[in-house]
C-alpha cells in the first residue's frame, strides 16, 4: 500500500526554539516512517511580514541545517525551498480565480496578524491562505499535519477543492488534517503568551543556545506571580516541559514536592535545565557537523528542489489542461 503524501512547512526564521520543536517538528521526524513527506521552507510566506533581505538566503540556509539536525532525512524526504519551485505562485494565481473574498474576509489569522503589523499589511497578508492551499495542492497531498490555529485555513483549502473540482472536473481529493499532538510550550518570560522569537531572546529557548544561555533564560523563568492556591501559568510551563523531557520518576519527585509545599523553584529549574540541555546535545552536535559541511547541505537543497519541480511541474499541466489553459 503506497503511503500518503503529506506536506508541511516552515518559515526560514534561521533559528528553532523548543516550542517549536516540541509542539511541531518532532512529529515531522516520526511522520517520515509513515508518509510519503515533503517538507517546504515556505520562505514566499515570510516575506508577508518583516524580514532582512540581506540575511535571508543565510535563515533559509540555517533553517534547513535546523531540519536535518532534529532528523528530517533527506533519503526519505524532500526538503526544498517554496521559492525555487515557481508553479507555487502559478496556481496560487489560478485558485485566486475561483477563491470568493469573502471566504479570505473570515480568516481570523489575517485579523490577528493585521493588528500586529499595521504598518505593513499587504495582499500577500490578506491572500497567505490560498498560497498555502496552493503548496498542499500542488503536491497532491492528502495529509497536512496543523496546530488548532492552521485548521480555519485547512478548511479553506478544500473549499478551494472542492469548487475546482465542481468547476473542472474531479482533481483533487479532500484533505485530512492531522492535528498536531505536541505541546503548547509557553514563553518563559510571558506565560501567557505561546513561546515565541518575536517576543525577544528572554522568552524561547533556541535549538542553538549554549548551555549556559539555557541555564540563565530557565533560572530567570516566571514561576508565582500571585498567592492563588492553583499553579501559576509559568510553574505550569516548567512542570510541562519537564513532564516531556524528564524520567517520570523525576517528574513525581518534583510534583510531589510542589504539592506537598516543600518545592524549591531553584531545584525545580536547575534540574530542568540540565534536562534540556542533555536533550539538545546531540541536535547541536549534528547542527555543527551540517554547518561545516555547507556543500552537502546545498546539495541537499538543490537535489529537494529538482524532486519537488518535477512533481509540480507534471500536476500543474493537469490542472491547466483542466483548466482551458493548455
């Protein structure tokens, strides 16, 4: 039985943190025994918001050092820039054609993400989603791995199916959304917000961070911020992220401590800290060995670009065939 496809991406920020590694991209790495994966530095994405031109090709770079580091094997899956493969663009233009506004009107990304950004919201903003439709279609993929915030957008992606399919004839089959099962890991400094590298350094733990960063953003992490008898938001955080890194036993140890009122925040961070940095040692290591092997990684992205053109290049004739347009 032939394994389904299954498509995701990543916006080439040049660094991962924990948050994103822990609620997304290791399921990436287990996914790749299951499915048949592409994975897309999705960098025409990025570009909707703020980013560096200067150091972009350099994030793009890193990001896929990142991937190949967790895990991500390119013999068993396609690694490529969205860029580089122009049909992207090409049938974003052409589900635009069959896309009401009204339907991009309801996204509540685009509201959020307008708000933040009012100095620059543009179409490429407003119009993210049928691009994404676009990446997942033109693969013909059947499964996309989403968090809860990505489902609105799924949503629109087959209804973009299915009004082609009605308009053009049977194409493309719906998509199934596979919810992502990782944690919501919370910002160290703002437990209230989602872990993340806009809200500053002090607030994420990066993938790349040495030892000793680690050690000082998780000593200065948020614990009680009020004498309510129930977890406080950042102990919540701390005792989660030790929940899916530690030994179980030191899981309990600490709990039962916290619960028996006998807990000690500075224990409770050392011992987590070392946890995170036991478990980043060998993703730095293979991060360092990528890094100093830029050809091989080139290569690697050079080599995920030519596969996932030919795929692209040989659906969109299909779709334009469909379409009156060949």
């Amino acid at each position: 039985m032939a394994k389904k496809i299954l498509l995701s991406g990543i916006q080439p920020s040049g660094k991962i943190h924990l948050g994103n590694y822990l609620g997304t991209l290791k399921n990436w790495v287990d996914m790749q025994s299951k499915h048949s994966c592409l994975y897309s530095v999705v960098d025409l994405h990025a570009i909707t918001g703020n980013y560096d031109p200067k150091k972009y090709q350099e994030d793009i770079f890193n990001t896929v050092v990142n991937l190949l580091a967790i895990g991500i094997n390119p013999k068993k899956s396609i690694i490529f820039v969205q860029s580089s493969v122009k049909e992207h663009t090409e049938l974003c233009w052409l589900f635009n054609s069959i896309t009401p506004i009204a339907e991009l009107e309801r996204m509540t990304q685009f509201k959020d993400k307008a708000s933040k950004n009012k100095q620059n919201i543009n179409v490429g903003l407003f119009n993210y989603p049928v691009l994404q439709a676009a990446d997942i279609l033109l693969y013909r993929a059947e499964v996309v791995p989403v968090g809860e915030d990505q489902l609105q957008h799924l949503e629109l992606t087959n209804t973009i199916l299915r009004k082609f399919n009605n308009k053009f004839g049977n194409t493309f089959n719906e998509i199934k959304p596979i919810l992502s099962k990782g944690a919501r890991i919370m910002s160290l400094a703002d437990p209230a917000s989602k872990m993340s590298k806009s809200l500053g350094s002090k607030h994420y733990i990066a993938l790349s961070d040495s030892p000793e960063e680690i050690k000082k953003k998780i000593m200065s992490a948020v614990t009680d911020t009020s004498e309510s008898k129930e977890m406080s938001a950042g102990v919540k955080n701390l005792f989660t992220l030790l929940e899916l890194l530690a030994d179980k036993k030191i899981y309990n140890k600490y709990l039962n401590e916290y619960n028996n009122k006998s807990l000690k925040y500075s224990e409770l961070k050392s011992e987590l800290a070392d946890v995170i940095i036991n478990l980043l040692k060998p993703i730095q290591e293979k991060r360092e060995y990528w890094l100093q092997n830029r050809k091989k990684v080139n290569k690697i992205i050079l080599n995920g670009n030519k596969k996932a053109r030919l795929i692209a290049q040989k659906n969109i004739i299909d779709i334009k065939q469909k379409m009156g347009l060949l």
